[in-house]
C-alpha cells in the first residue's frame, strides 16, 4: 500500500483511534499550505512521531511541512525537510521538484539543476520541472544563463502562452546579462497576463525601466506592483522573498520619484 493511500485511511479513521502523531498531522493536511499553522501542526506531528507511526508517514510529515515552509519563503528549512522525506521515500517526485526549486532560492544551482534534470527524466514533459530547471541554471550565474533561457523556452511550448512565468524567467535572464530591452520585452510579454504573479511580474519590470532610465513608467509599475505585495505580506505573514522584494520595490520607487 502506498504512503498517500495508508495516510487516506488514517486520516478518515475517527479521531480517538489516531496516535498522537497522526492526529496532529491530520490537523496540518486541513491547513492551506499559505496557512502558518500548517507549519505548526506539521512541527508537532514530527516530535510525537514513534517508530509504530511508520516511516511513510514521516516521509509525508516532513513533505507536508515543506509545503508550509516553501509557502512561507523559509527556503532553507524546506530544503531540510524535502532532503529527510526523499532520504525516506526516493519515489516522492513533487518533493524532488520543490527541492529544486528551493535549493535554486538558495543560490544552489548545481544541485537544483541536478534534481531538476532527475525530476524531468520521469516528467519529460512537465512544464513546471523544465521552469525549476531554468532557475537552477540561473542561479548557477553567466555559465549557465544560455541554457536556463534554453529551459525557460521548453517550459514555454509546453505550458503555452497563458502562462507567463516562462517569460518572467527568460526576462530575469535577460536582466543578469544586462540586456535591458530584451529583459523589458520579457516582462511586458509575462505581464499580458495580469491576474497570475501581477505584483512580481510589474515589480521586474519596473527594474528593467529603471535601468534603462524610463522612470516614469517604473513609478507606474510600482505604484499598481507595491499594494499587492504589501497585502500579501499582511494576509500570509511572510516574511522572506515577499518582503525582500517588497523593499526593493521601495528603493526602486524612491529612486524613481527623484529623477
């Protein structure tokens, strides 16, 4: 029987026959992955874990609270759990796929490439392992763009036009190559999209305007990008790269306002 099907009897059985670890991962599956008490319940799970739990369903507990923490932007302690449930369960290919994405965040892109090529040898034609592939590569600097603009453009055919994230990633390429106009056409082409990554997608191109001197238009972008990424920052308490790039859309904005 496999985790996700013993974890499905588990957490449909009444709650006065759960152990004390299932009961509180059972709390942490009715969480929202956005949500922080995801992380908690998760948290707790893992400390009243016993050997009679079964080692599948570690492997999820730490998955389930990866999926929390990478929501929350704490990307180190994703990689950490997303690492303890594959050394467990090697199968777990969407923990493969987040690891990537998460060591990518970190800046280590040689070992996001590599779970990024593993997780594309078993999903050839997911669009989303091709996208963690081409920030793997990003991440890894100059060597690498070629081929991360590469992945950004085979993510691109099979995840089709209404997705804009390959175009974010081919412009974020195109920005650490200093290839300003190319980057701006880039974003301008991700943000024919607006419901889906508004606020990040306006937020890089306001850099892109900036750099190439349009303040104007960065000011325009921010001013519709800043709201977004403030409420989002309210609504889920995050705390890492939704705050970072809060601030750095602030310098952009003040620099903006004095030229």
């Amino acid at each position: 029987m496999s985790p996700a099907a013993v974890l499905a009897i588990l957490l449909a059985a009444p709650a006065a026959a759960l152990s004390p670890f299932v009961e509180q991962l059972r709390k942490a599956e009715a969480r929202s992955v956005s949500d922080p008490e995801r992380v908690e319940y998760a948290t707790r799970a893992l400390r009243a874990w016993l050997p009679s739990d079964g080692r599948p369903l570690l492997a999820h507990a730490h998955y389930a609270r990866a999926e929390g923490e990478a929501a929350l932007f704490d990307d180190a302690s994703a990689e950490e759990d997303l690492t303890k449930a594959l050394e467990i369960d090697a199968r777990n290919e969407r923990a493969r796929l987040m690891r990537s994405r998460a060591r990518a965040s970190l800046g280590r892109g040689v070992e996001a490439e590599r779970d990024a090529a593993e997780y594309l040898e078993a999903n050839p034609r997911d669009g989303d392992g091709w996208l963690a592939l081409g920030d793997a590569r990003l991440a890894q600097g100059k060597a690498a763009r070629k081929r991360a603009r590469s992945a950004y453009a085979k993510a691109a055919v099979l995840l089709g036009s209404e997705d804009p994230r390959p175009s974010l990633g081919d412009g974020r390429t195109q920005m650490a190559a200093r290839r300003y106009e190319a980057a701006l056409a880039a974003f301008s082409t991700a943000a024919e999209h607006p419901k889906k990554r508004r606020a990040e997608i306006l937020n890089w191109r306001a850099r892109a305007y900036s750099a190439l001197g349009n303040w104007r238009a960065a000011r325009e972008d921010l001013s519709v990008a800043l709201p977004d990424l403030e409420r989002t920052l309210d609504d889920r308490r995050r705390v890492g790269a939704v705050k970072r790039g809060l601030d750095a859309a602030r310098r952009t904005l003040a620099d903006a306002y004095f030229r």
